[in-house]
C-alpha cells in the first residue's frame, strides 16, 4: 500500500506564466523539503494544443533542478490526475521510493469555446462529427435524469450553490461565491438545462503531492494511505451505452474500490466527486453506491452532502467552485482529501477518518476510484 | 520481473487511417490471441498537434472491443515508448495480470518542417526561441563529434547505409535501401553536415506488445524477460550541459541497466538504439559502455555493428531504416529485441540471448534503457 505524505497547490486562475513554470510552481516547496524524490509523474493533457509545449515533464524537473530523475507525463484528459495516482502505487510497488505526482493543466490562454472544441477531440469521430461536446452531453443527461426520476430543477442548481459556497472556504479555489439558487438558474445558458454557475470553469492550475510506501511513511506527521485506487473504463462512443444518466465505469471502481479497502460507503467522511456539471455530481453519488438510483437529488435538496451533512461533498469547491484545469484536477481531488484526513482544512475541516475521490475521464469513459484512510 | 509474450506491429508508412485505428491494427490480432488484458498503456505524443485527437486510449480500447479495462495514454516525446514499458513493470507489479502495451504515432498527415517544429516545442523557452530544433542541434553535435574525435564523414554515413539496409529484411520498415556511402553523402542536405539519408524520417505506425509477470509467463513459448529497464534525465536545457557529444542519461541508465541485470556488455548479442540522426547512434553506444568515447566511429567503420558483426545494431533497421512515428518508437525497439531473441526475425536473425534497447526523449533528456534476455 502507498501513502500520500505532501503536498502543495497554487491557486487555481488565470496566470501569465508557461505551463511548465505553474507545474513547477506547485512542486517547488516540496522538493525544498524532499530531496530524496526518485521518480516524477506530470499529469496533463493538453499542455500540447493549449500551450504549444511538449515534455513538460522534463521541462518541469529540469525547473526544479533535479534534472537526473526519470519523469514521464500521463494523460487521460479530466482521469489524468487519477491515472497519476493509479501509476505512482505502481512506481513505488517497483521499488522506487519516492514519486512526486504534479497534476497541471494552463488553459485559460484559449478561450472557452475554443477548449471546449479541443476536449471533444475525445469523442469517437461519428459523435464529434454531429457536434457533440462535454458540455452538449452533459446537458442532455440533465434533461433525461431530470424527467426520468421528477428531479425538480433546483436540485441541480443547488450543487452549484453549495460547490461555489464551499470554494469560499478555499483559497486555492477559483471561483468561490455565495449564491443563491436563483442566481444560479439566472446565470447565462450554456446549455439547455445548465447555466454557466453549473459548469466547472476553464482555469490555470497546478497541484503536486508527494508520495511513498507504507513502510516509509512513518517518518511523516501528515500521513494519509491510499487504501485502494481502481480504474474501470466504458466505451467512447456513448451511443453504445445503455443509459446515460448512469456512470457505469464508476459503479465498478467504487465497487471494487470498497472490496479493496473493506470500506462501506457509510465509513466515507468526506467525497471528491468530479463536478463537471452539477448533473454529474448527483450521478456519481449514486453510481458509486452513496444514494440509489434516482435519488441522489433528494440528498442534495436535504443538505446531506453539505459541509455540515452527513457526507460532506465536493469540501474544497469541487471542480465547479475550484476550477477545473484538466490535468491538475484529480491530483487535486486526493490533495483536499490528504487536507482533510489530516486536518489541514482550515474553516472547511469536517469530521472523516475515511475519504474517497471520483474522477472521469470523457463522459465517465475511465472512472478512477480512490479510498483514503488515516489508516493503513 | 516481467516478460513479453507476445507483439504485432503494422507497417510504417503513410495511412489515411486515423491515429486511433492504427494502434487498434497493431492490437488487435493480440487481443483476439489474450482474452485477459486487463490494463492497456498507449504510449503516444502528439495525437493532439497532430492528429486533433484526445483520449486516444480510451478510442483504442472501444475500437478493439475491451471497453471496461482500464487505459492511459503515457507521453515522454521520443521516449514514450520506453517509459510506457518501464510503467507497464509498475502496473504488473501493483498486482495488474496482463498488460497491453500500444506505441502509436500518425505524422505524415503534416509536412516535415511543421513536424520539426512541433517536436522543438519540447525545447525550454529559451533555446526554441533562438529557433534550436532536434536535427539542428544534431547537426552541431555531428560536427563537434568529427572535431573533436577526428571522426571521417563517412563514418557517419555509413550507420546509415548499414540501417537502411537492415531495414531491407524488414517488411515493416518505411525506408529499407541499399545504399552506398556516396548516394548518403549526396542526398538532400538537411542540416549541416548531415544528409536526408542520415535523418530518421517521420512515419505512421503502431506496435502492440502484450507483457506479463514471471509466474504467467510459462504458458507462452515465445517469451524474453525484461532483466532490467532504468530511466535517467538530463537537463532539458542543452546550453547548460557539459559536453553535448556525450549522453550522460544513456550513461547513467546503462550502467544501472548492466548492474541490476548481471550483465556485460559483451553479453549482449542485439541492440536497438535510438538513431533519430546518424551520429546519435554512435554517441549512444559509447554511453552504454560498448566501445570507449570518442571510438565508437571505429566500430562503425570496422562493421562491428553490421548484421554480421560482433555487435548488430538496429538489426529493425533503427530509426532511420524504420522511420521514426515518436509514440511508436521505444515500443518498437523491444519489438524487435523480442523477435531476435525468439528467433522470429526471419532472414535479419542475428545470434543473440541477450538484447538491450536505448531510447531517448528530447537529446537525450531522458534515456530509457532495457537489457533483455531469454532467461530470467
């Protein structure tokens, strides 16, 4: 087992600076407190069509000076930072001992429309061809999960709500706001049913974490383990998919996620779940077994997934309220669960010894799954 | 420690193909032999400048038909195909049973200069600015080498003609030519000294290889275990290294290449390296330990390195006689170090039980080096 022992995020935003100087900008006061790093995984996805940059990850360590290290980048668009992770468990159980994993994505250089072009580079060539996008689909789920489980509409403007507030309390976060439900539904179409508040923000941003096995964890005060960490996949062409209100790739990590760990949902004390849109987080939650089918709204309405419910979601903002810089985001998700396990949260801080990450790639065409515990 | 079971490569050339299809090609007659890949690693670099793809693995797995296994796309420019394989040992070793390695690149739908210029984005900031490119540094590096070493022209040269004519036996080889020295030195003039013939071209490919752990391997019976395969970095910025005519990453990967797997040099009987231009083989091959600095010329001269020397070198034909699809590569070479060493490599066999692979991202940013062998 692996376990997470640093990290370090810059504010998600707007920079001026290149890509690989916010990767280094994330990573720079860890390596000042390790120097024993021996392997280096830069997840980002787009560094090359957003910023005209390739081997970042050699650009990066040759910025931080540890120029001999073996680094690689990996990318499963918005799964990067998961597959990040997922890899690093696998470099530490080669034998190396200490992987320095930095999450960066620089996109706000482009502008949104033009993005959102580049993301749907992801689909097969027949649904980008008839114009799909994230964002088209993501939409259409809305309206189909709305009818076909009387949703009301307010309950997926009140994941906006609650993400944007819970950014308040992070100031890493790019778009904290207190907001109304009204403000929400108010705010500009992006795409029938969702407003702009129910979309994550394009953003700059830049996340590292350190990680080691068990064995050499206990030389570090602020511990958490990676209990499980699991990968499943669904096919691109979401045609194919039966019923698109349901994210199969993360019922099967999350189940096998908890196999793994002997974790039940109910021992999870706080959830990262991947935001794209409002829609998604209420899926997830169902998907990966926290609500049933159809009912994962009901929570939201009730303020169980509140920073005061009972399973806190989405604490650091979410990718709605932090931003959502595809390759720095799932390095992200597991850098606010190390936060809160290990009770760095500041005026978020909940009470969890157990905590979870959702991340997808695509419209769920990966899921990675991860269990963190202050436990082995 | 894991071994290679199993590979299928497509013919480099030119496709109307779309990127994603040609690494299906190249997986699919082994996912219709190994029902059981249970993770899939794509090693590819530029499907996004390229291509306007994303997400490549995730289309590759939909297309071959194994929809819920779990993927990633690695990147490490020239190098991805050797950290594919180096993260393919971490994902074995993490408990994974059976995993699909892809290298697959699609350049041909560019021009050359546009290709040039992509790649040089893997430069820092400063030495693209000044217009630096990978085969521009290669011709200064050709030029300080035959200074410096007293090194003929010729003997540059003649790695090519000896490439392109491996290449000849290579049914999956772009550029296989007999050639003499005199049609090299003639050739179109790329870069100061060095010539058309000298310069690997760019190429559509894919390679498919299928890698398990020791304990699975006793089913197979074409099988070679990869003893060791080590990665170093060098400083992405040339103007800060030492001596550029010596590759301190392939120095620093050989040597901890010899020392993990017990071996000599002079044991090894095949060896693929990455020959991007001429020279870079020769430079190469002194880092590892093969022949002494500044005399690796010698040995090329001598036809030490010639299918029937003591040493065959790209027996494939190399980057040179093979083409050089970036993603495709590093995967490619251990191809062929797995044909030779299982006597699959028709009339190019060369006598051999060990075999090592020397691949490099940027000018040697980064260098992955394996040593192979038919036993454990």
């Amino acid at each position: 087992m692996v376990s997470i022992v640093d990290g370090n995020a810059i504010k998600f935003g707007k920079y001026d600076n290149r890509v690989e100087e916010l990767g280094a900008r994330a990573a720079l006061p860890l390596i000042e407190k390790h120097n024993d790093i021996d392997f280096v995984i830069v997840s980002n996805s787009y560094s090359g069509e957003f910023n005209a940059v390739s081997g970042i990850n050699n650009l990066i360590t040759t910025l931080i000076s540890i120029d001999r290290i073996p680094s690689v980048r990996v990318d499963n668009t918005s799964g990067s930072g998961g597959s990040a992770l997922l890899l690093a468990k696998g470099v530490l159980a080669m034998g190396f001992r200490k992987v320095l994993v930095i999450g960066v994505e620089k996109m706000r250089e482009r502008q949104t429309r033009d993005v959102t072009k580049t993301i749907s580079t992801l689909l097969t060539e027949e649904e980008s061809k008839v114009g799909f996008s994230l964002p088209s689909i993501a939409g259409f789920v809305a309206m189909e999960y709305m009818r076909r489980y009387s949703a009301p509409r307010e309950s997926l403007a009140k994941v906006a709500v609650k993400n944007h507030y819970n950014a308040t309390f992070n100031d890493k976060a790019f778009s904290g706001k207190v907001l109304t439900i009204d403000e929400v539904l108010s705010s500009k179409p992006v795409i029938e049913p969702l407003r702009s508040y129910e979309i994550s923000p394009i953003a700059d941003g830049a996340v590292a974490l350190v990680m080691v096995n068990d064995q050499e964890s206990r030389s570090y005060d602020k511990v958490i383990y990676v209990n499980s960490m699991i990968s499943y996949s669904s096919s691109s062409a979401l045609g194919d998919r039966g019923d698109l209100t349901w994210m199969e790739s993360v019922e099967l990590a999350s189940k096998r996620a908890f196999l793994e760990s002997k974790t039940h949902p109910r021992d999870i004390g706080v959830v990262e779940v991947h935001d794209m849109a409002s829609i998604l987080e209420i899926m997830e939650l169902e998907a990966a077994g926290f609500f049933k089918k159809g009912q994962g709204w009901i929570a939201t309405m009730e303020d169980l997934t509140s920073l005061t419910g009972v399973l806190p979601v989405n604490t650091s903002g979410g990718l709605i309220g932090k931003g959502h810089p595809i390759g720095a985001t799932g390095v992200a998700q597991a850098y606010e669960i190390w936060l809160q396990l290990t009770r760095q949260a500041a005026n978020r801080q909940v009470e969890a010894t157990k905590g979870m990450t959702i991340n997808i790639a695509g419209f769920g065409n990966n899921a990675i799954v991860g269990v963190y515990g202050v436990e082995p």
